[in-house]
C-alpha cells in the first residue's frame, strides 16, 4: 500500500469538483436548455511517471439526449431534425429620447418599445413627478412628447402595469 506523502498538495476533492462543475458547464452547452444531459464521473489513482506517489486520473462521461419540443412547452421551437429547440428571450422594454439632451422647458420625444400591446404606462421624472401616463399601442410601443420640468439632469422612467420599469437618462444643459 502506498501511503500519502504530507508535501503533495494534490486535493482529490478540489479535482472532482473543478472536473464536475466543467461536465456541467460543458453539458449546458452542449444541450442550449433544449436536452437532458446525464453523465457520470469516475476518479481512480495512477503511480506518476518518476515516483511512487498515485496521482488522481479522472474520467468524465456525459450523456447527451435530444426532447421533443412539446415538452419544452409553449414558445419553444422545432429544428429541420425534429429536435427541440429554446423559446426565444422576451425583449426587455426599453425607453430612448431625441434629443438627449435640452435646457428646462424645451421638448424631448420619448419613444418606447416591447411594452405590453396596450399596456398603461407612467413617465415620471427622477424626482417622482409624473409626466404623463399613456397607452401603449397593440405593438407594445409608444411616442409621446415631454416638456423638462426643471434644470436637474436625470433619468425619466417607463413603468408598465404589467411589465418592468425601464430609464433613459436625460441631459439638461443651461443655455
């Protein structure tokens, strides 16, 4: 029996779980969310060239299988082999002026996009105020003008009843 040297600072358990998180990260890729990877790892000791000390030799085996798209469920697509595929991401709603910038009391257009169809929104000022509530159209999108209410450089936010909050940051400049 070859008993463990004090001076090798090889850790077993440090190689399993660097091996183990790399076949997980190695499995995720391979599936892109549309398959069931399975896979086992198998470690076992090997004298090293030059010494009697075993050194830890790891296997990794990963499986990977395919799912019918119906059991990803609604949103999810069909490749041309008949293999599952993810459904794609929601945008995110976003918010963006024109101009970027003006001097209190001018005029800014806000645009905005990927809202809810027909979704309530509020604009309001960084300070709370509210600029105006509107209507998303049955796109999810909507443009409106602004007045700036003051000499503070600030973000305005979009907040949707349904969906998430999005800013855009406004400039305002001193004439």
């Amino acid at each position: 029996m070859i008993s463990p040297d004090p001076s090798d600072r090889s850790d077993k358990g440090v190689l399993i779980a660097i091996i183990t998180a790399a076949a997980t990260i190695l499995a995720a890729a391979l599936t892109g969310a549309a398959g069931i990877a399975t896979g086992y790892l198998s470690v076992s000791t090997t004298p090293s060239a030059g010494s009697d000390q075993p050194r830890p030799v790891a296997t990794v085996t990963v499986t990977v299988s395919a799912l019918p798209a119906a059991t990803l469920g609604a949103g999810a697509g069909t490749s041309p082999d008949g293999l599952a595929t993810p459904p794609a991401a929601e945008p995110e709603p976003r918010i963006y002026a024109a101009p970027d910038q003006g001097v209190e009391g001018g005029v800014v257009t806000i645009t905005g996009e990927n809202f809810e169809p027909d979704e309530r929104i509020e604009l309001s000022w960084c300070t709370g105020d509210t600029l105006r509530t509107l209507d998303a159209d049955s796109t999810g999108s909507f443009e409106t003008e602004i007045t700036i209410p003051d000499s503070l450089s600030c973000d305005v936010t979009a907040r949707g009843t349904e969906s998430d909050r999005t800013t855009f940051f406004i400039n305002v400049v001193n004439e």
